[in-house]
C-alpha cells in the first residue's frame, strides 16, 4: 500500500482533514506520508487527526502514518467486517 495523502509546507487543514475523510469512507485503511518540508511532527499530526475526526492512528512507521475509519456504507466495508470477525 502507498501513501494517498501527504503533509507539506501548507500543514495541517480542516479542508485535508476533510479529504481523509472521504477517503477513508471508500478505503477504510490509508495511509500517509509527511514530507520532509513539513513543519508538524508525526505526533502532531497524529493528535489532529484524532481529535477533530473518529479516525484512528493504527501504526506510525518513520514518518508514514496508517489511518484506520471503519465506512458507513456496507458496500465498502471490506476491512472492517474482517475486523469486526476477529
């Protein structure tokens, strides 16, 4: 899996949160890349993320986070019916 979103120069957004969101109502699982030219830290992102959103940080690796949000439409709820199984 390769990142879909990433965090530069311009930061963190309500307008990029919003975009995860969408993403993750399709995908259920993403991830993202913070670039080199950001200024927010894996961990300051990681706190905006959880807090404005239901969306979970399920593993940072270097400066790749893995977003977990379970989708409301059952058509594309293909991860979160395996998670719900375990």
């Amino acid at each position: 899996m390769h990142p879909l979103f990433s965090v530069g120069k311009n930061g963190l957004t309500q307008a990029w949160l919003d975009q995860l969101t969408g993403a993750l109502e399709k995908r259920e699982l993403i991830k993202i890349n913070l670039q080199q030219s950001a200024e927010a830290s894996v961990e300051d992102t990681k706190k905006f993320i959880e807090q404005g959103t239901d969306i979970q940080v399920v593993q940072t690796i270097g400066r790749v986070l893995v977003l977990y949000r379970p989708a409301t439409d059952e058509e594309n709820q293909r991860i979160s019916s395996v998670v719900e199984n375990m």
